[in-house]
C-alpha cells in the first residue's frame, strides 16, 4: 500500500514532541494499521526505531494511505 505522508505531517517531525521518528517509523506505522480507514482515525501506540512512542492520524483516499498528523507522546 502507498503511504502519503502531508506536509503538515512533515513539518511536525520537527518539533521537539516529535524528536527522534523518522519518515520511514511513519511509513512502517502506516502500513502496519489494520483494514480500510475511510474516515481519519487515529491509532495509538506506534514505536519508532528511537524507542519513541507515538500516535498516527490516518485515513485511506484512492491514491493510498494519507497520513495527516503524527502525535508524539512526552519521553
């Protein structure tokens, strides 16, 4: 499945809440949600290489999957 990935998603990769996840935690993530989303839902508890916790805003569109944000959890 193809992994769209905003660019609201990217610019906050560069905050501090979202410290140490990388484009390709993101795409993992993705892919690994279960079923269609047709509606944005967001999935909790997703771990970056970097041990980071975080959470995905996703939802499925004909092109692939469209990740709108990413919530980082504090460490």
């Amino acid at each position: 499945m193809k992994v769209i990935i905003t660019e609201h998603a990217k610019k906050r990769l560069n905050n501090l809440r979202q410290d140490k996840i990388t484009i390709d935690d993101i795409i993992r993530a993705a892919q690994e949600t279960p079923a269609h989303i047709p509606s944005a839902a967001r999935f909790r508890g997703f771990f970056a290489r970097s041990g980071r916790v975080f959470d995905l805003v996703v939802k499925d569109i004909p092109a692939g999957r469209l990740v709108i944000t990413i919530i980082g959890k504090k460490s």
